[in-house]
C-alpha cells in the first residue's frame, strides 16, 4: 500500500472523518477550489469535516505547492495554487492569477476587483447583511466598472458567462432564474470576495 496513503489513514484514524470524505473535501477544493458552508447540505457536511482534519489537509497540500486558506467567521476554506498570496494575489506572479483549473482573463479580473471595491464600499457604509453579504444591483455594478476603470462588459454572452463563473467560486450569488440583461437585477457579493483581493490590488482602483 503507498506510504502516503498509509500515513493519511493513521491521521484519520484519530478523527471521525473517513477515508472517502478525505478524499471528496480534496477533489471538491481542487476542482472548485472552495468549499462553503450552507451552500448545500454536502458541502456543510465538507466543510464540517474539513475543519475537523485541517491540519491534516494543510500538510496534504503543501506537498503539492498549493496552500490552503480557511475563514472561520464566514465558514469557507479556499485553495490557492502555488505561489499565490493568502489572501490575494501575488502582482508579479502570473500564476497566481489563476485557480486550479482557469485563468481569468482581463475581464474576469476587472469584474472581480470592482465587487471588491462595492464590497468594501458597502462594508464602510455599515450596509452589509447579516451574513456580511453586499447585495449590489448590476446597474450599480456596470457604472461603476465604467466610472472607476472605464471599462465595459459590452457583450451579453460575455457577461453572463463572467457571471457564472464567478457564482462557481462563490464570490457572488444571484438567483437561478436572474435576469442578467436587466440593470435592476441584485448580484449578492459574498464575503469569500475579501480572500481574492488583496489590499494592494485594491488600492490600484482610481478613486474619486
């Protein structure tokens, strides 16, 4: 049998989580690369089990260069590939601009650092929601994309599919049935968005 895995089954032996929930937190944060609490019942149950075998998970993974981060407060552990600040993104580290599986083009970054701002912005206005949630309208997003870095997410199929992306990662969350071509439609911006931006790259938005 490999030694690794002889090792892993020892650690899990003094916990209540088994071999086959080890291995589904592993594949879950390396496919998606987070796992959220209260996002469904299997992931409440990942990542319950995750914060039983964190140690464990840590040390699994700096063998393969990537670091694992987890926020207690709002419930989510996130992986970052190699060489990627935690959290944020390293600025001259062009890998650390991607997850385990996609890289994000200049529209997805520019998406991403301006729910950053309209999260922060929100968050100093003391108009979070009980889960430390932003709910933002899209016109509210698209003027200040336009405003800030004068940029435009132009076309629908585009946007839409920078939205789904970024729900994937569950940095924000909309409604199944959300209407993406009306302004008024409410993107919920989620507190995971802290851990993918860093102060730095903030500071980098024009302000007013």
């Amino acid at each position: 049998m490999n030694e690794l895995l002889n090792i892993v089954e020892n650690q899990l032996a003094d916990t209540s989580v088994s071999l086959d929930a080890f291995r589904k937190i592993t594949t879950r944060l390396l496919a998606n690369g987070v796992i959220y609490h209260g996002d469904s019942s299997l992931e409440s149950t990942l990542y319950n089990d995750a914060k039983r075998i964190e140690s464990l998970l840590d040390d699994y993974f700096v063998i393969i260069g990537c670091k694992l981060f987890h926020e207690p407060d709002f419930q989510y552990f996130c992986l970052f590939p190699p060489g990627a600040n935690v959290p944020g993104f390293s600025e001259n580290d062009e890998e650390a601009k991607t997850s385990l599986r996609d890289k994000f083009n200049q529209d997805e970054i520019a998406t991403i650092l301006i729910l950053r701002f309209l999260y922060q912005q929100i968050f100093q206005e003391g108009a979070l929601t009980d889960e430390a949630e932003a709910p933002i309208t899209l016109e509210l997003f698209y003027t200040t994309m336009q405003t800030r870095l004068n940029r435009s997410l132009s076309l629908a199929t585009k946007r839409k599919e920078i939205f789904r992306k970024l729900r994937r990662l569950k940095l924000i969350r909309y409604a199944p049935n959300a209407d993406l071509d009306n302004p008024d439609t409410v993107l919920t911006i989620r507190p995971i968005i802290t851990s993918f931006v860093n102060a730095e790259a903030l500071a980098t938005i024009p302000q007013e």
